[in-house]
C-alpha cells in the first residue's frame, strides 16, 4: 500500500476521516477568525501610527532571534525531523490563536484585581503603584495562558498521532508553540511601554524573553506540557499515561509563576520581616531611553538570572531529552537490525551502531542531500516500526512501514540510476 506524504502524516489522525475531518477543520477556522477579530479589536484597534511602527519593529526583532531556539530544535528533531508545515502550525497557534484566547481573559484578571487593589489600602501599601501588576502576573500568566498555549499541543498530540513519538517530539512541539507565543508577546509588551510612558523597553523585553537562546520562557514552559503528553505516548506504564501529562503542565505551571511571581514573594517579604514597604520609594525615571541600554548586557543579566533560578527546571528537560536521545537510538538500532537492502546495507548498520548522541549519521559516498534523504528514510522506519510493536499490532501489515520501505527503495533507485549516467 502506497501512501502520500500528506497520508502518511494524518495516518491514524481523525483527520483522515472526511466526517471528523470537516468539522474540525471548520471549528479550526472559526477559532482563527475569532483570534484575528480579538487581537483587532482589543489590541491593534485604538493604536496609533506610531504605535504600530514600533509594534513592527518589535516583531522584526522577535522573528530574527526567534531563529536561534527554532535553529536549536531543528537540531534536537534531526534523526526524525517533523514536517515543516508541522513546525508552522505548531508557531501560529501559538502567536495567535493562544496569544488572542489569553488576551481578553488576562484584561478581565488584570481589571478585577485593579479593583481590589482599589478596596484593599493594604495592597496599596505594600506594592505601591504597580500593585495591579505585581498581583495579576502570578494569577493570569501562569493559568490562562499555559492553558491556552496547552490546548494547542493537546491538539497536536490527539490530531498528528503518527507525528508525535515520544518525548523529544512532545518537548519539541510544546517548545514551537511557546515560541510562536513569545514572537507576538514580545511586541505587546514593548508596544505598551510605549504607550504608557513614552519609551521603547526593547532591548528589556527582547534580552527576558529570549534570555538562553530563548528556551528559558514560554518556550520552556510549553515544552515541558509537551514532554509529559511525549512521555505518556512513550511508555508502556498505563498509570503513567494519565499521571505525565498532569504533572508537565503542573511543572510548566509552577516555572510560569515562579518567573510572575518574583515582585509578589519580594515585596511581601521586606514588608512582613521590617513593617515597611519598598514600594513606597518610586523608582526615578530613568535618565536613558530604555532602548540605548546595550541589549548583550542585559541579556546575560537575565540569562544568569533564569539559568540559577530555573536551575530545577532545565535538569528536569535536560535529563528527560538525553534519555530520550538514547532512546531514539537504541529504537533505531532495533527497528533496523533484521532489514536487509534495499532499506540497510551491512556497512550502514555498522554506521547505525557507531552513532551517538551529538552526531549526525552520514552515508559515505553520497551527496548530502541524498544520504540525509536515506538516513531519515531509515529512522522513520526503525521508529515506526517501534509504534507498532508498542501498539501490540503486526509490523508486516502496517501502511507507514510499507511507505518507508517503499521509500527507501525508490531513493536506492536514483542512486542507481545517477550512477549510471
């Protein structure tokens, strides 16, 4: 059975049925719609020309630096890449239909704590002017938008089934959507400040949200969410299905309002341990524009800051994504021993078993292109492969291994035929 790429990547997806397929697709639309008009209305609506230029500006700088965490990826998804269209998906659900889910929502926290702030002298007196902020951040950012950011990878893990592996595939697509996140925030941020007093914080908002090549954010958030659904594919413990997905939300959770939650806990703190307030000195307007200050300085700043903080975090992903890349391989040298050509030849194999965690396996004697093409080709495979027997379902019998198999025959093929000619 021969399947197209677009079959093979909505293989086992409801959107392989036309039924679930078109009501889906439309509920998609509509969702899109729905955000457009939000982020319209609420926040584009009552801009001004100057304002818009500086919002543009501020998304420039966010899609350039956003290349160096997407570069990261790449890298971290090169044995079994994703489709790009996958990885474009993965970034607009989280710049705009998240960003736009969560804009109304967080207004309405933001509103109704200004209003207790407004009754509350006590909350007056220890955050001073910015208390509305200060109390709002932990409540809305974490919640609302880990959620909204959520829904976007849960789809992705119901929706692309044959597409989502493991692990490093879950921290991987949670890690896009916190991305594409990020490149919308981001100008929001830079765009309000400028509104609000005059200035331009770019440098400020580009060196916190892309501090540590921009993985130490929402891109750290979301990819720990993503992990845990990655973990609940992965394993075999029908306990743990239900249990990571929980908890890597709860982490994603727990990090975001850590990061919000940092002015709540130190204010508090000084006030409850000396009976007065810090608040109560308002800082002096800066001397400089907020944008002279050198961009490297403060990003090193808050790069250092996040990478003691959110020690815990990172050791978390950084253990879980090294066990998962002994995983892939030990998977791939498994799916790929009883294959025989055209799919492996024996030197290959040899080539499979010397491969490690920071390498990138290559085929001597072809071009790139065409020894990535086969390398890949072979990974699928051994992945799949692994699928179906976790699935409890007959290897020799499944469409995707037929597909890859097919694949790598027709790629031998070529080779051949340029050979010859």
């Amino acid at each position: 059975m021969s399947l197209t790429n677009r079959a093979r990547i909505l293989y086992e997806s409801p959107l392989s049925d036309p039924r679930k397929a078109i009501p889906i697709a439309l509920f998609l639309a509509v969702l899109v719609i729905i955000s457009a008009i939000v982020l319209i209305r609420d926040f584009f609506g009552s801009m001004s020309p100057a304002g818009f230029q500086i919002f543009f500006l501020s998304l420039a700088g966010t899609l350039l630096i956003s290349i160096i965490p997407l570069a990261i990826l790449w890298f971290l998804d090169r044995r079994e890449p994703e489709s790009k269209w996958l990885y474009l998906i993965a970034i607009l659900w989280g710049a705009l239909i998240a960003t736009a889910l969560a804009y109304p929502i967080n207004n309405w926290i933001f509103e109704n704590i200004s209003n207790l702030v407004k009754t509350t002298p006590i909350l007056q007196t220890i955050y001073g002017s910015n208390a509305k902020t200060i109390i709002a951040a932990p409540i809305a950012g974490p919640i609302v938008e880990e959620t909204t950011k959520g829904l976007g990878i849960l789809l992705l893990f119901w929706l692309l089934k044959s597409e989502f592996d493991g692990v490093r595939d879950g921290f991987i697509y949670g890690a896009l959507v916190g991305i594409g996140f990020n490149m919308l925030e981001a100008p929001f941020y830079v765009t309000k400040g400028f509104i609000t007093t005059g200035d331009m914080p770019l440098y400020f908002q580009m060196a916190d949200r892309f501090a540590l090549f921009g993985l130490a954010g929402h891109a750290l958030y979301s990819g720990l969410f993503g992990m845990g659904l990655g973990l609940a594919r992965q394993t075999t413990h029908q306990w743990l299905r239900y249990v990571a997905p929980v908890t890597g939300w709860l982490l994603g959770f727990v990090g975001h309002f850590l990061n919000n939650a940092l002015g709540l806990i130190f204010f508090l703190a000084i006030y409850l341990v000396t009976g007065k307030s810090i608040a109560a000195h308002e800082p002096a307007k800066p001397a400089v524009a907020a944008v002279v200050e050198p961009f490297l300085n403060q990003w090193f700043q808050h790069s250092a800051i996040r990478a003691i903080g959110f020690f815990p975090f990172f050791l978390i992903v950084g253990v879980m994504l090294w066990q998962s890349g002994l995983w892939e391989l030990q998977v791939i040298r498994d799916g790929l021993a009883d294959e025989g050509e055209p799919v492996i030849t024996k030197e290959e194999y040899e080539g499979v078993k010397r491969d490690r965690q920071f390498a990138t396996r290559r085929i001597p004697g072809l071009d790139r292109r065409t020894s990535e093409a086969i390398v890949r080709a072979q990974n699928e495979l051994a992945i799949r492969k692994w699928r179906v027997h976790h699935d409890g379902k007959d290897v020799e019998t499944d469409p995707l291994v037929a597909f890859w198999r097919e694949e790598l025959a027709r790629l031998r093929d070529r080779v051949k035929l340029s050979t010859e000619t």
